[in-house]
C-alpha cells in the first residue's frame, strides 16, 4: 500500500456474474465505506501505529452466500476468490493494479463464484497484510445446507504474526541489505497474543463451527484445543470428508472449517497454536493461547489444561499424519471433475537463493544478498503492472516465456552448494484458455530446505499428490490421488519434496503465483500466470473498470 492514510469507499451492489454470465438479477443492495487509516495498538506492552481497515484488528468480517452476491469492495487482495474473468479486482501491487495513492480510492468488484466455506481478503502491497486482513464468510445458498449437522453457532480465529516493529521498516530494512527479515515477537489468536485477553464461550452440548485463518506472515503452525476433538470439514472454501484429529496444521494462505462438541466438563480449557518449523532460518519459536470457556456457574481452574496434542515445533511426521489425510468431500452436491488428461505440463523447482552482493553493505550469508527462485528465476515486480501490459499490449514490462523446466536438472534435494546464485527476470507463463494444466513443485535443498506453501490466484486446483525427495516421473505418478483429491488453493511442498497439482485454465486473466511465506515471496518466489481469452466474451476478461490506479 505504501501510502499512509488512504481512504477508501466500499459499496456492496447487487447483481452478479456466474460462470461468466451476467444475470443482472436484483439481489440485497449494501454500500459500506472501508477506510484504510494508521491506528495505534498495544500488544506486549508497547504501542505502534499500525495500517487497519476502520481501525480494526483483525479487519472486519465480509459475509456472503454463495455465488449471491456481487461486491463492490475497496481493496488489495481476497485471498481465494477466484473472480471469474476479474482480474483487475485481484489485488498484487504491480501484478494486476499499481497501489492507490494517498486519498485515493478503488472500488473492487468481488465475484463469488463455487467458493463456500471460509476466505478471507489482505493487502498485497509490501507486507501490509500483517494487519489488514479479515475473514470472508460464504454461506451456503438460501434453501441449501451444510453437508454436516447444522452447528448451534460460528466463530472466526484469525491466526497472525504481531512485530513490535513497523512492518513496512522491517521489510524496508531487510531489503536494504538482503538480509534474513526480523521474525515476529508473537502469535496471536483474533489479534492477541494470549490468554488472559482471548476467550471464546462455549454451551455445554452444542456444536460450534470454527473458521480458522492463517493470516500469519511466515511460519505454518499448529492449532489445537485441550481434551477437544477437532472435526475438519473444509479446505478453502470447498469441502471435505470430515478429519477427526486431535491437532490441524495450517500453512499462511489457508483457510480451515472445523467443528468442535463442547462435550467435556464445564471448566476452561486453551485453545494453543505454535509453529512447525524445520530449518536453520531464525524463526519466532513461541505459542500463542486463548481460552475456551464454558457457560455456566462453576469454579474455573488455576490453570486451565493446555492441549498435549499441540505438536512439537519439528513434527514433521505430524505434519504428514495430517496432511495427508486432506481429501475432497466429492458427494453428489459437491462433486468433484478432476481433469483425466494434461495439455499443459510444467515442473517447477523452488528454491531459496542468493545474489551477488552489489552493495556496500550486504547481510545475507557470506556477504550476499538472500533471494529465492521458481526455475532458478527470481521474480522482480514490473513498474508498470502486468495485467494492464497484457492487455494494452505494452511492451518491455514482462516477458512471456517462464520456462516449463529448471535450466538444468540435478539432484534437487542433494548437496547443491554450487547453485546457489539465481537469475532473475520479470517472465510470465501463457497459457492457452481451457487447457488442462499440471504443475509438479519440486522443492531443493539449495541454501535451506523447508516447506513452502504455494498459492496460485485465480484458481482453486486439485492437489494429487505430495512426497518427498525428488519426483520420479515413473513412481510418483503411481501415487496420485485421482478420486477424491482437495480442491484448494494453498498447499504445502513438503521440505525436500515434490507436490503436485492440476487444474483447467477456464479463468482468463492474470494471476500471481507465489509462495506465501513473505520472506520468500519478497525474495522472488513467484511468478505469473497469464490464461488467455477463450473464444467468446463471456470467456474473455472483462474491460477494466474506469478507476483503476494509475502506475506512476
Ligand atoms: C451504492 O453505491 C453505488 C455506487 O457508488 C450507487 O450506485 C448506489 O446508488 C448505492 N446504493 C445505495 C443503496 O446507497
Ligand atoms: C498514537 O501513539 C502516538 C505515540 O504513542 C501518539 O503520539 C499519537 O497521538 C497516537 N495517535 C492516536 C490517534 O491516538
Ligand atoms: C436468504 O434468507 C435470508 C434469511 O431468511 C434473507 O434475509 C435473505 O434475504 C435471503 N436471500 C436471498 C438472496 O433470497
Ligand atoms: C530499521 O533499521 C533502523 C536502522 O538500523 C533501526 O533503527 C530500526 O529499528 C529498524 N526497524 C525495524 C522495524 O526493524
Ligand atoms: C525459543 O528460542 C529461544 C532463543 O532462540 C530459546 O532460548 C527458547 O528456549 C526457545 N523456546 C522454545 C519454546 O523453544
Ligand atoms: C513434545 O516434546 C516433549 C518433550 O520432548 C514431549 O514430552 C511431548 O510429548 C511432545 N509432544 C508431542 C505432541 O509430541
Ligand atoms: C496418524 O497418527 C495416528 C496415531 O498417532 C496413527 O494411528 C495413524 O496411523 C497415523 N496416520 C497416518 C496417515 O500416518
Ligand atoms: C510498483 O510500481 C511503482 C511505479 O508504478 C513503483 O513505485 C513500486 O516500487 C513498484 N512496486 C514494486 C513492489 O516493485
Ligand atoms: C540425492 O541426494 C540425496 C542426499 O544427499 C541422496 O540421498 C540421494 O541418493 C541422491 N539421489 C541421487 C539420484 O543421486
Ligand atoms: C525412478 O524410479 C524408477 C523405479 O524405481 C527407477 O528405475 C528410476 O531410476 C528412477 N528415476 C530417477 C530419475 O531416479
Ligand atoms: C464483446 O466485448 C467487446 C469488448 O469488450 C465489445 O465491444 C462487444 O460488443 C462484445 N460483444 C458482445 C456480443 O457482447
Ligand atoms: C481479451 O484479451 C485481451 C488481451 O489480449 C484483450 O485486450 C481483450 O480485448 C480481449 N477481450 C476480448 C473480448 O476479446
Ligand atoms: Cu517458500
């Protein structure tokens, strides 16, 4: 966002686009204003200003039904929604909109589509989503339900990462120097870093539905409450076979639906997450709590229990434990269509680099500057965005040849000392509308292992398959989930491993695809997609909106 004190008007309207179709169909007319302004909070015991939307931590919470409404909403990013045919309402600073101006405005237009479930929207400008951010609530349609037993009652759980420092100086700061950024100093659970601040009250017997979000800045972590079991109902917006566990994992990006019995004895009990970290990097290693609290008349303990099922920091096989039993609901109402074939196939390395230092003082590891890459190309954001290059058919903003290979092939999880030094370039992927798209992630060992969750824009896919080591186009395959595999939109690349995902290329527009732990995607951990229009307007993208920020 760059921009202090940027106000912003919001309107909700009502008529909406499906599949591409316009049904101008009058629905519910809302109109709110958003205003983005520089608000002081107090969190472990020291005040900051901070950028919120309306002076609220987490953001306010957007509630819709599934594809009823259409939204004006001033803003970066929704992470999630796929906006049909709208890129220009996407968000990326320099991928699809340059960032608003100081007192100026942008109406986004947000188009539900299939999504159903929990979202949520961020800024997508320097590391901003740090505190603007909030969760988006999509019902399903009137006349239609849940495919599980309707709960007595919703509460959202914002996970996130609270720096006492300004975060838009950190990153400034690190930049500065390619340096490692500075890690948080907290967790927090809806804004807070722990109990006694946080509780959520709970009747003895009912059934609550909880949407957990990761909004956190960079680590995935753990989540769990003590002596409850977790029932995990949906992934992204999109159903799944309920999970019965003891603990989830979710990665920045993610979005969980989990149902919890409040069927224990009527006490306190701490809802807990921690992070799962398993490289060298300097990591913010602390736990952050709330309380679940029972109604009713009773003594509470001195100290309520704490959830022994809270994974270690390195549990890498609870991580797996959980993970893979991620599988899509796939009932009559919520069918699946995994494409059988591929068109399009592209295998990407993901790794974490370094340049040469070019400066006076450089602070990544043996005086470099710290990078990271997709095919050994570390992305550097255009001035100009891309969106509107493609479209206007400007040149020398971006390139179109991302390649669908490394430069080389080697043992990707071996000893790779002597690749650490990337390229770097502005290239995009073009890929024809309708085709059917394979993408293999293959993460290296090259300056540090570790597991990146990747999010394409755009898209929700299905993920078929993750493993470690490195893909074997013989044997990994063989593995691959083509019945009932989630159709989400962030997934995990195991530490050292591959992951593997497909989709069709039906939403025309650009998209940005990126690792969603900041630091990396700072580094140039992602890349564009361009889908190309299909061969009618109602598969083409829509004309852009007249108030589009203007790049400087
Ligand atoms: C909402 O805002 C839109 C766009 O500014 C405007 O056309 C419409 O009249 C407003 N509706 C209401 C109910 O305020
Ligand atoms: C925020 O805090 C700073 C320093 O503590 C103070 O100078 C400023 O007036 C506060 N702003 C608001 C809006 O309260
Ligand atoms: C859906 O039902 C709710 C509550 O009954 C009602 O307020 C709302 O107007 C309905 N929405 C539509 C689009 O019919
Ligand atoms: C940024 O660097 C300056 C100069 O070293 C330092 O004073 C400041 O505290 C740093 N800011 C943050 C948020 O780390
Ligand atoms: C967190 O890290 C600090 C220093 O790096 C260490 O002293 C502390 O024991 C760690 N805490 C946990 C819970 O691992
Ligand atoms: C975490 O580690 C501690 C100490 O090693 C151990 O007692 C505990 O059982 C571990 N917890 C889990 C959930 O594995
Ligand atoms: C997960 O862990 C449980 C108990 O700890 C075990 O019974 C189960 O087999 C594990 N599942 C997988 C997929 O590893
Ligand atoms: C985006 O482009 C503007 C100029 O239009 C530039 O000032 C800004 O630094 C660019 N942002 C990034 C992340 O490169
Ligand atoms: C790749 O490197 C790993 C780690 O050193 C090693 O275990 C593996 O055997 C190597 N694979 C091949 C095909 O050389
Ligand atoms: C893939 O696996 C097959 C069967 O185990 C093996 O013969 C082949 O060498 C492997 N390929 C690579 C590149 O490791
Ligand atoms: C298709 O879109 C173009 C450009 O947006 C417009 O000029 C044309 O009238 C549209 N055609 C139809 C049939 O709607
Ligand atoms: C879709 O593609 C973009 C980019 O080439 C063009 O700018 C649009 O005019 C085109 N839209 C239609 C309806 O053809
Ligand atoms: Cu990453």
């Amino acid at each position: 966002m760059g921009a202090k004190k940027v106000v912003l008007i919001l309107a909700f309207l009502g008529f909406w686009y499906l599949d591409g179709l316009p049904l101008c169909t009058a629905s519910v007319v809302h109109n709110y204003t958003y205003i983005l302004k520089e608000t002081n909070f107090t969190r472990l015991c020291s005040t900051k200003s901070m950028l919120t939307v309306n002076g609220q931590f987490p953001g306010p919470v957007l509630r819709v039904q599934k594809a009823d409404e259409h939204f004006f909403f001033i803003f970066k990013n929704r992470h999630g929604v796929k906006q049909p045919r709208n890129p220009w309402s996407d968000g990326p600073e320099n991928i699809t909109q340059c960032p608003i101006k100081p007192g100026k405005k942008f109406t986004y237009e947000v188009v539900f589509s299939d999504e159903e479930g929990t979202l949520w929207w961020h800024a997508h400008s320097d590391w901003s989503r740090a505190t603007v951010h909030g969760a988006i609530v999509i019902s399903p349609k009137n006349g239609t339900s849940y495919p599980f037993p309707k709960p007595y009652a919703e509460e959202v759980i914002i996970l996130g990462e609270w720096y006492k420092g300004d975060v838009k100086e950190l990153i400034d700061n690190a930049t500065a120097t390619g340096a490692d950024p500075e890690v948080s100093d907290a967790y927090t659970l809806n804004g807070q870093p722990g109990y006694p601040n946080n509780c959520s009250i709970v009747i003895q017997g009912k059934t609550y539905l909880l949407r957990l979000i990761h909004a956190g800045m960079n680590e995935e972590m753990f989540f769990a409450i003590a002596h409850h079991k977790l029932t995990v109902v949906a992934q992204d917006a999109s159903y799944l076979k309920p999970i019965n566990t003891s603990y989830v994992l979710i990665t920045p990006g993610q979005t969980m639906d989990i149902l919890v019995t409040a069927n224990q004895s009527p006490s306190h009990y701490y809802i807990a997450a921690r992070p799962f970290f398993e490289s060298t990097a300097p990591f913010d290693n602390s736990t952050t709590t709330a309380i679940l609290q029972y109604a009713g008349n009773y003594t509470p303990p001195s100290s309520p229990s704490f959830p022994t099922t809270l994974p270690n920091i390195t549990d890498s096989f609870a991580v797996d434990n959980f993970t893979t039993r991620v599988r899509a609901l796939a009932s009559k109402d919520h069918p699946i269509s995994v494409p059988t074939g591929v068109d399009v196939r592209m295998f990407i390395t993901v790794s974490v680099n370094h340049l040469p230092c070019d400066r006076a003082v450089c602070g990544g590891p043996n005086n470099s500057i710290l990078a990271a890459s997709l095919n050994n190309i570390s992305f550097s954001a255009p001035k100009i965005d891309i969106l509107q290059a493609y479209y206007r058919n400007l040149s020398n903003v971006y390139e179109s040849n991302f390649p669908d290979r490394p430069p080389s092939l080697f043992n990707f999880t071996g000893d790779n000392d002597d690749l650490l030094l990337t390229s770097t370039g502005t290239k995009a992927k073009i890929i024809e509308y309708g085709k059917r798209v394979e993408i293999v992630f293959q993460g290296t060992s090259i300056e540090l292992p570790e597991n990146h969750p990747m999010h394409l824009h755009g898209f929700s896919f299905y993920l078929l398959g993750t493993g470690y080591g490195n893909f074997n186009k013989t044997t990994s395959p063989k593995t691959y989930n083509l019945i009932d595999p989630p159709e989400i939109n962030t997934f995990g690349i195991p530490k050292n491993g591959w992951a593997t995902i497909r989709f069709v290329a039906n939403n025309p527009g650009v998209w940005f695809m990126h690792c969603h732990l900041e630091r990396h995607s700072s580094w140039g951990m992602t890349t564009v997609i361009i889908v190309k229009n299909g061969t009618t307007n109602a598969t083409s993208i829509r004309p852009p909106p007249a108030n589009l920020p203007i790049c400087s």
